[in-house]
C-alpha cells in the first residue's frame, strides 16, 4: 500500500490525520467518521475503515491519556461490556460484505447523522446506567461495521449527566475499546494486512499532534462555524459512497 503511494499523497494523509484529530478534540465526536470519508477516495472503500480503526486507537489512546482524571469508568463499562458483542458482529459482517454494499451501507448512515445531530440539540433526554447499556447493543454493531456511531449514542451519554471533558473523556475510552475490538477482529481476516495496519498506525501517529492543537481551536473558533464545516464534510463523504455504489466503483 504505503509504496503505491507518491510522496504528494503521504503529505495529504497526514494532513488529513493531524486536521480530523483536531476537529475530533474540538468537538468529541466524528474524527473516524471524517477520517473515513477523507481516506476513501485514497486508499479504496473497502480498505479504509481497518486502516481507520486502527488510526484511531492510538487517536484516542492520546485522548484518553489527556482526559484520563475525568473518565467516568462506570459509564464506561455499563456501555462497552453490552456493546462489545455488537462490535464483533458488526465487524464480521463488514468484512463479508462485498465493496457496494459497503458503500451504501456508509452512505445511509452519514445521511442519517446529520438531521440525528440537530435532533439531539433540540432535546433533553434522562436515562440511567440500563439506559445506556439499552442503547450500547445497536451502537455496537453500527459501530463494527462504520466509523462516528458516538453520534448515535450522544443524546444517552447527555441523559446520564455527562457533559464537557466528562463527555468526551467516556467518549475516548469508548473509541478506543471499540477500535481495538475492530482492529483485532479485521486482524483475523485477510482484510487487514500487514501493509495496512502499518499504514493505520502511521495515520494514528499523525493524530497525536492534533488532538492537542485542538485545545486551542476549542477558544478560538466559534462552534458555528465548526459544525457547518463537519456536516459539509459528512453530506460530501454521503455523495460520494452512494456515488460508489450507483457506479459500482470498485475502490
């Protein structure tokens, strides 16, 4: 993979890396799902959410080490341990999907995000631990087989209280659970080789400075402008997987 690439794309891979890092510290959520869409195009639909998984385990292994002192572990683990069999799930099923269901499959769900995301801003929801583990079977297996499903879990995270560096502490720790299950799994196959879990490490080493410039983005960027830009991106990224799958491009 890594030697079919001109050095010109290298340079645009970490530049997406270091910028959807910073995006994913400034907001909490959607930085796998905008490194998806980012990578697709460039490494072929079918390879990217590996090599995106195994990204954002060291992505959100640095978002864990930063906000370790706030993570709320029970949280945590009334989520992970009901969703972590749908992870599996979702990620056997991805890797037996042919390319143009995968791609539609993303596409629905990017089309889906955007109205769920105003929705949750416009409602106030109160859930307790069962609540959450309720939610966590479906987030799970959506979240084997796509990138950014905390989008489907925020409005519960939010019910339980969970709020600010609280919020995307959990968030962290839940990514990088879920991505660790995803890279084991796709490890197990012949979708991850070896080519490309090396170039999902070299990704996720360009995340690190990222999440750290997001800080600063956090006190200087008004969130307006912010959310316009992440769902211009995931309205592009759904034109572009159904494009795949109406052409049936094999990429």
């Amino acid at each position: 993979m890594l030697d079919s690439l001109t050095l010109g794309t290298l340079v645009l891979i970490a530049c997406i890396a270091y910028g959807t890092a910073l995006f994913h510290s400034v907001g909490g959520f959607a930085g796998g799902l905008l490194l998806m869409i980012c990578l697709a195009p460039i490494l072929g639909v079918k390879a990217t959410i590996p090599v995106a998984a195994v990204a954002m385990v060291i992505s959100n292994v640095t978002r864990v080490w930063v906000f370790r002192h706030a993570i709320d572990w029970q949280v945590f683990a009334a989520v992970f341990s009901v969703a972590l069999p749908g992870i599996v799930l979702g990620a056997v099923l991805y890797i037996e999907l042919p390319t143009h269901w995968v791609a539609l499959l993303l596409s629905l769900f990017l089309l889906v995000t955007v109205p769920l995301r105003r929705y949750v801003n416009k409602h106030n929801y109160r859930v307790g631990l069962n609540g959450l583990r309720v939610a966590a079977l479906p987030y799970g297996i959506i979240s084997g087989t796509t990138m950014g499903a905390g989008l489907m879990l925020a409005p519960f995270l939010l019910g339980a209280g969970l709020a600010g560096v609280r919020l995307i502490a959990v968030v962290a720790a839940l990514g990088f659970g879920l991505n660790l299950t995803k890279t084991v799994v796709f490890g197990f196959s012949p979708l991850l080789t070896t080519d490309l879990a090396f170039t999902g490490l070299l990704i996720g080493l360009c995340t690190i400075p990222g999440a750290y410039t997001g800080r600063w983005v956090v006190s200087n960027t008004p969130i307006r402008i912010h959310t316009v830009v992440v769902e211009g991106f995931i309205l592009s990224g759904a034109a572009y997987f159904l494009w795949v799958t109406l052409t049936g491009l094999n990429t």
